[in-house]
C-alpha cells in the first residue's frame, strides 16, 4: 500500500517535467520559425526576371551613355562647388550600378558570355566618366580643392563596409519580386560610385596624381565589395547556373570564373583587413593623446595646438604620431619621454613614432608656417569657406596674443624712458619679409624723439638705442626705424 502511495506521487512530478519540456520546445520552435519566416527571401525572389532586369543594365550605348555624361558633369559641378544637395542628385540619376551587378551574377551563375560583356561594359563606363570629369576641370575657371573633392582621396574601413552592405541591400531589392525602388536609390547615394571617378578627372586635370589615385582606390573598393556582396547573395539564393553541352568547356568556365572570383576576393580581403588596421591603429592614438598630450598644463603661454596633429598609418612598422605645440614655453624632455612610454603600452602604437615639434623663444616663423599648414592639412575637414575663415582668425588671434608676449614691451618702454630722456614714443610690431629665397619675420620698432633735437644727435642716439635693445631682448634681427 505505501509503495502504490509513493508511485501515484512519482508520476505527477514526471507529467510535469514532461510538460514543461513539451512546452520549452514549442517555444523554442515558435521562436525559431518567426525568425526564420522574418528572414527568408528565397521564397519571394523571382530569379528569371532578377536577371533579366540585371542583364538590361550592363550595356552603356545611346541613351544611358549621355545619361551618364550628363550625371558626370552634374557631379563635377556639385563636388566643386561643395554641394552635397547637387552631388547626391547627380548619383541618383547615374547609371554606374549595372556592370557591377552584372559582374557578380555572372561569376555566381558560371556565365562567362556575361562577365565578358559586363567587363567591357565596366571599362567604358570608367573610361567614359574620368574622361568627362577631365574636360569639365580642365576647362572650368574655378578649381577649388573642396572638402566634397578631397573626402574621395582617402578611403578607410567605413567605405568598405558602406559598399558591402550597400551591395547586399541593393541585390537583395533587385530579386523581390516588384523591386524596391527606393532602396536602389538609397544604395547609389551611399555607395557613392560617382564621386569617386569625378575626383579621378579632377586630379589628372590639376597635375595631381595622388588625388586620382586616392579617387580610384576608393572606386575599386566600392566595385569590389558590390560584386562581392552580388556574388553571395546570387549564390545564397541558388539562382540557376549556366549549362554547357560540351562538358570540357563547362568545366573551364568553371575554373576561369572561380579564378577571377578569388583575384577578386584577394585585394578585397586585403583592402579590409589594412583599412581594419588603420582604424584601430588612429582609434589607440586618440586615446593615447587623450590620456597624455591634451591633459598637460602649460604654466606659462605655451599651448597644444590640435587642429595640426598629425596621425598617419601606412603599414605596422611605418606610422607616427605628430603633434604641435606653440609658445615660448616648451614641454621638459623627461614628459616626453614618459609620453613615449605610454605610447609603447599600447599594443598598435608600439612601432610608431612620437614627433613632437614645438618652438623656441623666437618662433614667430614657424608660427605663421603653421596657419598655412592648417589650412593646406584641415581643408577637406571644414565644410565651408566661412567655416575655414573662421578657424584662421581664431588661429591669427592666437598667435597675436602670443606674438605680445614674446616682448616684454612694457617693461622695454619702462626702461627706454628713463635711459634716453628725448625719447617722445616707441612703438612696436612684427614685420614679414622676403627676399624670394625665405620668409623672416622681424621684430620692428619705431621710435620718435624730440622735436628740439638734432639731426646728428638723433642719428647718433638711435643707434645708442637699437644697440640697447638688441643686447636687451638678446636678439640681433631687432630693427629700429624713426618715426617722421
């Protein structure tokens, strides 16, 4: 009798456990199915007319070919007038996206008639818009190196992870069934394909090769992350693959398309993984210059100027960081040397080098070398003529209060009074010469004595005094000029 009481509680607590086990999984099966009802394109993709509308768009002839001239030099204008506004019109009525799809269906699907058609396609629509962008720059007045222009010169990780996943949304609308115009609009403006080529027409036409090599890096990068994006996504949805009669032939065009596949995968790999480095690599010198540079404390006028920091990457053994400081006051060399060990504790920063450029007593030259070094280095940073006069002002304004501190001028007229009685004024100022070999900057003054004394005796006097003032101020480019 006990044993049939302990069995008869036995088996409720195994119902339950049963229970709650049978409803686990249907959850875990319900989960399962929304996400993958949330997620599944294959059942939505009409794979016949994807590739029929693909097809239609690789060949550039006739109408689409001025179309694309037209888009070029609309492009052209926008980017040198500095007009976002004008620059994503032009991409949306540019036709650059069908040679590229055209590539990547045609290595998913082993069609070697496509990709050699889309390849030449490709060829003509480059040729055709570096050449339009060429004659626009090298005819058109105005050639102002614009922030729009120069944003296209250096690609990094963001370009290529704009391309990838501008790609897949764009081949993705492009096999629904009813194609989502208003995705394929938004792909041509963040990819941003034109930009790029009109920067190309932009350097070659101002005698500036880096630009257009910077241009086309960032062009080939986009084209390759596209045609990859194009690639796994023909290939995730099984579109059908291209059959031959003759056995021999399918197996070459096989082999030649997984060959090209791969050659396009190796630079794009490549492209990925160095612009992945250099993020990283700027990413630990922005931390390393938060934690160390921008927390010194002058205690006197010397300043970090920022704007002209310097963070350049090329490979993990070529790399530095340079930085600026301004003044009379200079950081003590044991500082530097801890910056320098901090630096090292950093794993990406270990290789890389340290500069630190900073003035002397008298660097009233390197200073005004500066300003046109900020504007020459931050010039593609400032979105606006008035955004790149207003930083020069303030950086003129600076240097002025620093310029004044540079000469004890109260403490020099204080003197110079009570030395030279006959003394009526002094002045003084910073004067920038020439001689078309270098740029001085001369500290002038200019004196005016009394009217009851003689000519001799003033000639003789401001000698007395320039002497005085170049063993005061310990400065031999003093110059002292006489007031009329």
């Amino acid at each position: 009798m006990g044993q049939n009481l302990f069995q008869d509680d036995e088996k409720p607590l195994q119902n339950g456990g049963d229970e709650v086990k049978k409803d686990f999984k249907g959850l875990l099966g319900s989960v399962t199915t929304f996400v993958r009802d949330l997620l599944e394109i294959r059942s939505n993709t009409d794979p016949a007319a994807t590739k029929e509308s693909i097809i239609a768009d690789i060949p550039f002839k006739g109408h689409t070919s001025w179309i694309l001239v037209c888009s070029i030099f609309i492009a052209s204008v926008g980017l040198n007038a500095n007009s976002t506004a004008v620059v994503i019109g032009a991409m949306l009525i540019s036709p650059l996206m069908g040679p590229i799809l055209g590539m990547g269906m045609s290595l998913a699907i082993n069609d070697i008639d496509l990709l050699r058609r889309s390849l030449k396609n490709f060829i003509v629509m480059v040729v055709l818009s570096v050449l339009t962008a060429y004659f626009f720059f090298a005819i058109f007045p105005i050639r102002d190196e614009s922030s729009e222009l120069l944003a296209r010169t250096k690609p990094d990780i963001r370009d290529v992870l704009i391309a990838f996943f501008g790609g897949l949304a764009l081949v993705i609308a492009r096999a629904k069934k009813g194609t989502i115009a208003s995705v394929i609009f938004g792909v041509a403006i963040a990819t941003a394909l034109m930009p790029p080529l009109c920067t190309v027409g932009f350097g070659l036409a101002i005698g500036k090769p880096l630009y257009a090599l910077g241009a086309i890096y960032l062009f080939i990068i986009n084209t390759i992350f596209i045609g990859l994006a194009t690639f796994l996504v023909i290939k995730y949805l099984r579109f059908p693959m291209v059959r031959y009669a003759n056995s021999k032939r399918r197996q070459f065009i096989a082999r030649v398309a997984s060959i090209v596949g791969l050659a396009v995968m190796i630079p794009a790999g490549y492209t990925f993984y160095n612009a992945l480095l250099e993020a990283r690599f700027r990413e630990q010198a922005q931390e390393f210059l938060a934690q160390t540079v921008e927390r010194y404390e002058f205690a006197g006028s010397g300043r970090y100027v920022d704007n002209l920091t310097d963070i350049a990457y090329v490979d993990n053994t070529t790399a530095f960081i340079e930085v600026v400081f301004m003044g009379n006051e200079e950081v003590p060399e044991n500082i530097l040397n801890s910056w320098r060990a901090q630096k090292n504790e950093f794993n990406r920063l270990k290789n890389a080098e340290l500069r630190v450029l900073q003035g002397g007593r008298d660097d009233s030259e390197e200073k005004f070398t500066y300003v046109s070094e900020l504007y020459e280095a931050k010039k593609a940073e400032l979105l606006t003529k008035d955004e790149r006069i207003r930083v020069l002002e303030e950086e003129l304004a600076n240097l002025s209060l620093s310029a004044a501190q540079q000469i004890p001028f109260a403490e020099v007229v204080a003197e110079a009074r009570i030395n030279y009685e006959n003394l009526a004024g002094l002045g003084f100022g910073y004067r920038i010469q020439t001689d078309f070999k270098k740029l001085d900057t001369l500290p002038v003054f200019e004196v005016k004595w009394d009217n009851n004394l003689s000519a001799s005796e003033k000639e003789k006097t401001t000698q007395k005094l320039l002497s005085w003032l170049r063993t005061r101020l310990q400065d031999s480019t003093v110059v002292l000029e006489v007031a009329q």
